[in-house]
C-alpha cells in the first residue's frame, strides 16, 4: 500500500509536468524561428542527457532486456513523439493535434489493462474522470471556435503521437520496478539523443550554435526546455509513475491544454472564452475523478 505521502508527491510530480509542458510552447516558438524541430530536439536532448550525467554521474550496467526497454522508452517517448506531433503540425490544424494527442491517457489505460493483466485494470471512475477531462480538453482546445476540420494523414500522425506516449508510460511502469527513475530517465535521454541522431544529420543544414552562445533570450528559452521540459519533467514523471501508476499520473495530461491556454493569455495576450472556462473545470473534475481509484474492485 503506498503511502499518502508518497501518492501527494506523485501528484505534485504530475502537476510539475503539465505546467511546465503546457508553457514549453511559447520558448519552442521562439527557438522554431532559429532551428528546425529536428535541430531543436536534438540538441535538448543532448543537453538533458549531460545534465542527468551531472546529477547522477553512477555508472550502472542494466541487463540487455532492461537496455532494450531503455531503447524503446527513447524511441516513443522522444524521438518518435516529438517528430510524429512536430510532423502533424505541419499537416494538419493544431485544435486537430492537441485533442487527438489528449486520448493518450485513454490509450495508456487500454495498453494498461491488456499488458499488466489487469494489475492496472481501469475501474468506472477512471472512465468518468477521462470522458470529462476529454470534453473539458476539447472546449479549451477550441477555446469557443468550434470548426472541425479533418486531415487523415495529420490526424493520424497525432493518434501516433498518443499512442507512442501510451507505449512509453507502460514501458516505464516495467522499468521503475527494476531500477530508480534517475538512471531510467538518463537512459531514456540518451536514446531519445541516439535514435534522433540520423534524423539531426539529415537536417543539419544551417545549424549553429551562434544563437546559444550569445547569452540572450535564445539560451535562457532553451535552458527552460533542456532542463525544466525534458530532464527535469522526464525524472518528475518517472516519480509520479512510480506512486501513481500509469493509468493515473497520465491523466495530467489533459491539464496541459488548459495550462497552455492561461500561458497564452498571460504571455501572449490571446483571448479566453467562456468555453474555455467551461472546459478548464471539467478537466479538474476529470482528473479528480480519474486519480480517485485507479484499479477496479474486485
């Protein structure tokens, strides 16, 4: 049985997370108009991974089927994530991407029950709390514009996204029994570096690290995503996870699209509908719900 205290600290990890996550958008959109998002992926990684080695510089060696899910956690969770949403970005409309990435956690709990045999089985909470995160995830999405417009191939580029994170948090589940969540987490940074380096090599035309080393606004935008959105939130995630269970720590997810929607009107001035209010109380009463039982009575 896990300790209150353990499972309020999980909970905070998660919070962590998503506010973080939820605001990287307005560094990334000033660093986009510098670097690719290949260029910009890799060289966060890269920097999360020799940030990891400086706080946790203990050589360990992992068995290979633990190095294999290593691999995997760098491969969904990183370089396949960042360039599957990056991707559907660019082919299809971002209200498409943020509310078909927003069924990762529905996804999570559906990969969670076949996987673990039903040691992470969702119970009827879970599946109320994710309805209401889901329609509240979709009023603040649109935030009052309320225009479907479909895309196949974007679309389901961003399912892919979703899936690929499902994937990731169930692996990592596996991982964190085994070993701590500091050498998890530095593992899947260099694999999220390794498996992102051909796609950097293919696409460093123009690349320069000018920018970084002028000590202005461009470094400070992206020492925020290098240590605060990837190896800070990586290693608070793999502690949520690790109190929490897959099933409940992803259901903070659907808090990012309402933490991205206050970072725009503070940061960026952009106006907040009714509906976006609307949308933000039922994502807190979604993940409420979702984080009150995680597994179903037996």
């Amino acid at each position: 049985m896990k300790s209150i205290q353990g499972k309020w600290k999980g909970h905070l990890c998660a919070l962590f997370c998503a506010a973080v996550w939820g605001t990287t958008f307005v560094a990334s959109k000033r660093l986009l108009g510098t670097y690719t998002p290949i260029q910009l992926m890799f060289l966060r990684f890269a920097a999360a991974y020799a940030l990891l080695w400086i706080i946790y510089p203990k050589w360990e060696r992992p068995r290979p089927r633990e190095e294999l899910g290593c691999l995997l956690m760098g491969l969904t969770g990183c370089t396949l994530y960042f360039w599957t949403e990056n991707t559907a970005l660019t082919v299809t409309y971002t209200a498409n991407v943020s509310t078909i990435v927003a069924l990762a956690p529905l996804l999570t709990a559906i990969l969670a029950g076949i996987v673990t045999k039903g040691r992470e089985r969702p119970g009827r909470g879970v599946w109320i709390g994710f309805v209401l995160a889901f329609l509240g995830v979709t009023l603040v999405v649109f935030n009052g514009a309320f225009v479907l417009k479909l895309n196949p191939a974007g679309d389901l580029l961003a399912l892919a996204t979703a899936l690929l994170w499902a994937v990731y948090c169930i692996q990592q589940s596996y991982a964190l029994a085994r070993r701590g969540s500091l050498f998890i987490t530095r593992k899947v940074m260099f694999y999220g570096l390794f498996t992102s380096l051909p796609l950097f090599l293919a696409d460093r035309e123009g690349f320069s690290l000018r920018p970084l080393l002028a000590f202005g606004p461009d470094l400070f935008c992206f020492l925020f995503l290098a240590v605060m959105g990837n190896a800070l939130c990586y290693l608070a995630w793999a502690a949520a996870e690790r109190e929490l269970g897959a099933v409940t720590v992803s259901s903070y997810i659907y808090t990012i699209p309402f933490v991205t929607l206050v970072a725009g009107a503070v940061f960026l001035g952009e106006p907040v509908s009714a509906a976006g209010v609307i949308g933000a109380v039922l994502i807190v009463a979604g993940v409420w719900a979702a984080s009150r039982r995680e597994k179903a009575p037996d």
